[in-house]
C-alpha cells in the first residue's frame, strides 16, 4: 500500500505519519510539504491513499481542488482525504467538487481520524464518507440556520400588514426606486420612506438588498 501526506506544518505532518504507519505497518508512507512537490512521486507509483492539507492560504500559488480533481480522474482507485481547519460550511461545495473521500477537522479526536481513515479504505473509491468531524459540522450548521429562521420568524412578526406588503413589494421589485414603488403601493414618496426606515429598524437590515434577502428566506419557510 502506497500512502500520501501532504501537510506544510512539519509537526502535523510527522504525527499523521507516525498514525498512518500505526494502522498500516507494511504501507511505504511519504510527506510532501506541497501538492506540487509531491507530483513527480505520485506520477510513477500507484497512491492507494492521500491526506491532504486543505488550508489554501497554505499554498497560494496552487489549486489543491484541481490537484485532487485531476488525480481522481486519473486514478480511480485512488482516495483522498480533506485534513483542515476550515468549517465545512466553507469549503464543503469544493471538497465534493474534486470527489473527496472525506473531511476531517484538525482538532478531531485521534479515534475519529482513525475510524474515519479505515472507514474511506473499506469502502469504494467514488464513495463519500460522512467522518465524525462532517457529521458534528453538518448539525453544527443545521443548529446555526435554525435559530437564523427562528430569529427571522420573530422578527416578521413585528411587522404589521402594511410593512409586509412594503416588504413584498420592494423584495419582489428589486430595480425599482421609491417613486416606482410608492406608485405601486399607491402611497406617497414620504410614507414609503417612513415605511422603510421602520422596517429597517425592527429587521435590523440596512438596504433594500438585505430586505430582499431576508424576505428571500421567510418565503422558504412559508411556502
């Protein structure tokens, strides 16, 4: 078996090799400091296993998605492994994107990085497995958009019927001005202006693009 680590910091990288031949002690493992250093070895050999330092501020003159995308492409039966300190939230789409195995946090328990490797290992190479660290970020996620809906919910609710039909009408009428939309609502230039500096004002919004966002979101809840 033919293992691949890239990570810059030398300490991480070290000890994931240290627990990678601790699972595998017959696998021939080799650390690169940076994808591009470690594509003259990975060229000539079949790489059963990567993990991959995903921390692109690490690398700004290299597209680690397309590095990993590309070997995908070309070695079907190869795995990788996103290793990071980024939120899945954040690069969740580009991890998907260049077909991953899967995604561990840096601070993850040494358990979970075990199980989540011998998980990928046992599994297809086209499959994505959801680790203990994707699983606490994926709810960690979930529970932050729930109290944004729960907070938006008890915000619409101080507005009265005539501020929501403003809402609706300025939210669905985005490149019109006041005028415009005064004409619409068959109300005067200076009421649509008090009109929209209350509901600025209780939504906690500062433009018309952040009114259109929020009622954006209400209308997916109220279907």
């Amino acid at each position: 078996m033919n293992i691949v680590v890239i990570e810059d910091h030398h300490l991480l990288r070290k000890a994931s090799a240290e627990l990678l031949a601790d699972m595998y002690p017959d696998a021939n493992i080799n650390t690169f400091t940076y994808p591009s250093k470690a594509t003259a070895y990975i060229q000539n050999r079949e790489i059963d296993l990567m993990l991959v330092d995903y921390e692109y501020t690490n690398y700004p003159n290299e597209d680690i998605i397309s590095f990993v995308a590309e070997l995908k492409e070309k070695r079907k039966n190869l795995k990788c492994i996103a290793y990071t300190n980024y939120k899945l939230k954040v690069i969740k789409k580009d991890i998907l994107k260049a077909k991953f195995n899967s995604y561990l946090n840096k601070d993850a328990k040494v358990a979970d990085i075990v199980t989540t490797i011998d998980a990928v290992m046992n599994q297809d190479s086209d499959i994505f497995y959801e680790s203990p660290s994707y699983l606490e970020h994926k709810q960690k996620s979930a529970d932050e958009n729930q109290k944004f809906f729960k907070s938006d919910k008890e915000k619409e609710k101080l507005l009265t019927n005539t501020e929501l039909k403003v809402v609706q009408t300025v939210s669905e009428n985005s490149k019109s001005n006041n005028d415009q939309l005064a004409s619409m609502l068959g109300i005067t230039l200076n009421t649509i202006k008090k009109h929209l500096s209350n509901i600025y004002c209780k939504l906690d919004v500062r433009s018309k693009d952040g009114l259109k966002h929020f009622y954006d979101r209400i209308k997916e809840t109220n279907p």
